[in-house]
DNA sequence: CTGAAAGCGCTTACAG
DNA sequence: CTGAAAGCGCTTACAG
C-alpha cells in the first residue's frame, strides 16, 4: 500500500495541512516542523496522489500541445524537437505534456481535441502552422496559450519565435563573405510568417550589402504557394537557371528545399559549392548528414520548446500577464555547401 | 460554472449515484431513468472531472508511452508514427498518453521517467529498443506493459512485432519474380530482433528459391554493428561490389540503408533498377519521396501502435491474462527502384 | 430500481 | 506555528 498524506502525519506526529504546507514548500511551518516532516516523507518514500491534489486545487496538471497533423508525421522532425524540449522543460515540474494532432480544416465543434473538450489541461501550446479558429476559441475561453514558430498578423498572444530576420541576413552576409556576388533565393509558402521574414531578410541584405546586379533585386527570387518539399526546390533551382542570369549562390528557405537544390545541381553537373554554393535554414536532422553536409541556419528546437514551455507557466500562474513575445537567436553553422 | 454531477442529479431529479451508474454504462438503471438522465446530461453539456472520478476509482487514466531518446529525436518518424496510432486509438477511450525519452544506460532509480516514479500511469507501452532494466522493473512492480517492436529473447511478454520474416522473404521473392539472381543482403546492428528476423529471411528464401551461386550464400551479405545510417549503406555496398561476384539486386534491411546504398550507386554511374534492383524495408517516409521513389516493405506503423494499445488496455483490464504476441502484417510496395 | 452516505487523498480557510 | 474540519467531485457498497 502506497503511503497517504495521513500515514505521514501520524508518522510525523503533525496534522495532514502541516504535511500539505511543507510539500509546497508555503511559509507557516516552523523550521524543525519542515524538517521532520521532509524526513519522514523521503523515508517512506511518500509522493502525493494527483488526482486528489488536483481535485483539492481545481487544475488539473497537465499542457497541451497541439500540431498540424501532416507537421507532426511527415515532414522533417523540427516540432518533435520543439516537443522534446517542452517535455525535458516539464521534467523539472509537476505538469504533464498532452500531445495531439489537428487537421487544418478542423472545426471547433467536432474536432476539438479531448483535452479542451474536457477540459484537462491547464493550458497549452501551439506548434506551427494551427487553424486560426482553434485560436479563437482558446482565446474567447481564456485558456492561456503560446505559439510556437507561428503568428497570426494583427494578433496580441504569447508567441515564442525564431529570429528569422537576422538568421536570414547572416545567410545572405556569410555567403557574401566567402565571395559570393550573385545570391539567389528559393523559398515557398510565404503564408508562413517565418518565411515570409527569411525573404525580407534575404532583400534587405542584398540591397545593404549591394549584391546581385539588377536593381530591382527580384531577378534571382524564386517563390511558390504550395507546401515545402524537396520537389519545389529542384523547380526553382531549374527555374533560376533557365533565366540565364549570373548566380553563385543560392540561399533556401529551408533546409529540404536546399536539399533538393543540391540533388538538382549534382545531377547538372554543378559543382556545390564551387559553382553554386547553396546554404539552408533550420538545420534538421538530414542537413547534418547530407552528402555532402549542408551549410545552414541553426535553429535551436529544444530551446523554441523550453522557452514556450516556461512563457506557458509564466501565463497560467499571471492570467494578467500581457502577452510576450520570446524571440530565439539563431546562428550559421558552415559546412561543406558555401 | 462548469455543471457537476450534483447539478446534473438535481436537475433529473436522481441522486448522483444513478447519474454516475448511466455515465458509466452500468445496470441497475431503468430505462427511462437512463434517458432522462442521458438528455440532461448533454443538455447542459456536463463531462465528469477526471480527477474526481481518478480519485475515487483509484485509476489513473494515463498510459506512458517510452521511447529511447535518439530514436525519436533523430531517427527517421518510425516510432512518431506508432506514437500517432496510439493517440489515435486513445481517442476512442479515457486514456491520455504520456511520451516521454529515456537513455539507454538508463538507472532504475534515478532515471525513472516522473509518471513511472509518481505512480502517475496505469500501464506504458515501451517502443522499439529500450533498455532492459526498465523492463525488468516494470515487470517486478507488475506495472502492465506491452513491448512495440522490440522482443527480449527468453522473456515472455506482450509485445507487438512486425512480420519481419514473411517481408524479409516477400522482398527476396520479388525480386526474383522480376528475374533477379543474384541478390545481396546489406544489413546492421542485428542485435535488434527486426533486423535478425530479416536477415534470417533473406537467407532462408535464397536456399529456397534457389538463387545466388554460391553454396553457403553468404558471399553477398554485408552486415555492422554499430546504428543504422545512410553511411552504412554506402559502406556495405561498396564492400559488396569489391567483391566482384555478379550481383543484380540488394535487399537492404531498411530503408535509410537502401538510400544510401543509391546514393553512391548512383554515384559510381550504375542504373538503379536496371544494374542493380534496391528494396528496401519500413517504407520511411523518405522512402517515398525518394529519387527514384524507393521499393519497400511497407510496415504500417500506425496499425502498430493502436494493436499495441488495445492490448495494453487489455491487459490493464485483466491483469492476470497470459502474455501475448500480436504480429502485424507487412506487404510490398513496388515503386521504381526495382 | 433508487438514494443516502461513506470514502478516495489531497488543500485551504479558520480557530486557537 | 499548528490542528480540526470542510470541501473538491466523483464512485461504490449498502439499505430499502
């Protein structure tokens, strides 16, 4: 039989609040009290029930965290990563992390994931790309929440971000320092606003920097609307071929459309990166071990989780609390591309 | 307010024991008394307090779900996927899942994931290898558990396993269907049982069906221990041409081996299929979207995870039901590699 | 078939 | 600083 809260007030010859108000570390106990008390507790080995300090507390321990489905099970692992940080960050605490998927198209009825439904969670975050009404809903319901790599323009909510602005200049600017002069751009889905910042990064850098050799900058650009795959970066790496025009250099949205560049140019004959060298963002998983290694935009995953993990806390202890945004530095990490 | 059982049993005119014996889908309840306490229910739309109805069931509602951290964190979405089953299937019932890492040389005491050492689950499924002290000690603290994908030999547990064998024999028959001979086998860390299984059908279907030349048909096998990578694939494949023995097809034991295994196949200006046939086995998701799409065995991952569910919740149900092995049926996917 | 009541194991005012 | 007691919202024997 596991020990109860009243086995270790008898043990401790104290009353159950005494054991209560020591547990949670709170004042009113005297110091020799606190102390017997903790002894006994770690001699039996005694760990609070849950259930029936939740009840007790009316909250329930627990954060959600929800994904776009095709973001959790296709595409490269950068929000398992963000994941992975939250559930590290939540080690050290007493909440449990609830991991859910929703479709883009979701309505705020049927598809409600259990936990909101329910209400088991105390709150939660959102990784990536989310339907704006699951937003809305969250925020009419004053369930505190965080963004995690998204953003909704016009929109006051915690949000933690990644430097995408500076992460694209030092891109543009690493590759100018190696001697680039002619720097091209793929990106996609510009509906995403990290995207959308890599671009502007990547224009204002080429004008401050005064590369490329048309005015208008928009010559070497290559963009499209539909998800981000490898496909699309061999399209537009071919499409910027096509217009003939110099380019040393490529710089990609993302690492998977670089990838694909490169698979593109190898299979042209190209050398990368003596001919074209080609740099990413993100640094996933398979930048790192690509042939050959793919020079790139570090974002630090666990840390975008820990930091949503912790601004989530933040919100739920101060329901007051203004909305934050966090903002994730990035660095360039050269290999063997540039 | 959010309405309780109490507002529920005023407003139907019971007592809140007969709300919770209809909640629960219990007898003893007539029929009308059923329905009007049903209509009211979802009238003013009530969901019972987990922790409330924990409490006094002496449940938890959680299941662990334990996977080693580099297999989530960096290798190909296998296991993510078997997770996404299991959520799924965990929708249909009370349970939540919690996911959590753990390290190989892993200490029982000090190691122990936080749900396992607060008494927070009521059963965990452990995906794909892990480390056997975990096993061991769930076992003597008679926590149920099913193993994902992984097998201790000797040991009599639940466990879930792919069809390993009649895939490793289903490639080997395909690819002598499409007229090859000579079929390599490129393999590693044969230490996890999957890959064992595979091996031994590979060999087993090469006697059968007659094929290869020599009479031991091992000369086209290359097999390592350390973790599977790409490199590995490439490593064995240009061990395996050094050998200068005729060689038309390799069955690889997974999909990241047959990728690299192309990859400098097609480097060394070889024609993948017509040179040499590549199948690979998992059916990753970059399998699909390989160049040229890769031929696999496709394992479904998902059925994976919600076969390991229902047996776990099985299992919590009647814990003294006898261990049980569910095996989880594979088939070919033929694309263009072969 | 139905209800009153005890109990699950905590937390939190409230007295003292 | 400490304890007695009520309460959190369910479930489950037990009477009737």
């Amino acid at each position: 039989m596991k020990p109860t809260i009243k086995i270790i007030a008898k043990q401790a010859g104290v009353s159950t609040a005494t054991v209560s108000l020591v547990m949670n570390e709170r004042p009113g106990v005297s110091a020799e009290t606190r102390e017997l008390v903790k002894t006994t507790i770690t001699e039996l080995n005694y760990h609070p029930k849950r259930s029936a300090s939740q009840l007790a507390r009316k909250q329930t321990g627990n954060i959600g965290f929800i994904i776009w489905e095709d973001h959790f099970s296709e595409i490269e692992m950068f929000y398992s990563q963000c994941f992975l940080g939250i559930e590290l960050a939540s080690r050290d605490s007493d909440y449990y992390i609830l991991l859910t998927t929703v479709k883009l198209d979701f309505n705020t009825s049927t598809d409600l994931p259990r936990f909101l439904k329910y209400g088991d969670v105390d709150g939660v975050v959102l990784a990536g790309r989310v339907p704006h009404n699951l937003v809305n809903m969250l925020e009419k319901r004053k369930i505190p929440f965080v963004l995690l790599d998204y953003d909704i323009p016009g929109k006051l909510h915690n949000k933690v971000l990644i430097d995408n602005y500076s992460g694209g200049y030092t891109a543009v600017q690493k590759l100018a320092e190696k001697g680039r002069k002619n720097i091209a751009y793929i990106g996609g889905s510009a509906d995403h606003p990290s995207i959308k910042e890599r671009y502007r990064a990547y224009t204002t850098a080429i004008k401050d920097l005064k590369l490329n050799v048309d005015d208008t900058n928009l010559d070497l650009v290559y963009q499209t609307e539909p998800e981000i795959t490898r496909e699309i970066g061999t399209e537009g790496i071919n499409a910027l071929l096509a217009k003939n025009i110099p380019m040393d250099a490529v710089f990609c949205a993302n690492d998977t459309l670089a990838i694909g560049v490169i698979q593109e140019l190898k299979r042209q004959k190209y050398e990368v990166p003596q001919d074209i060298a080609v740099m990413g963002f993100d640094d996933i998983y398979a930048a790192r071990f690509h042939t050959p290694p793919l020079t790139t935009i570090h974002v630090p995953k666990m840390d975008l989780g820990k930091e949503a993990y912790k601004l989530l806390v933040e919100t739920i202890n101060n329901p007051e609390q203004r909305p934050q945004t966090r903002v994730i530095g990035v660095d360039c990490i050269c290999r063997e591309t540039t």
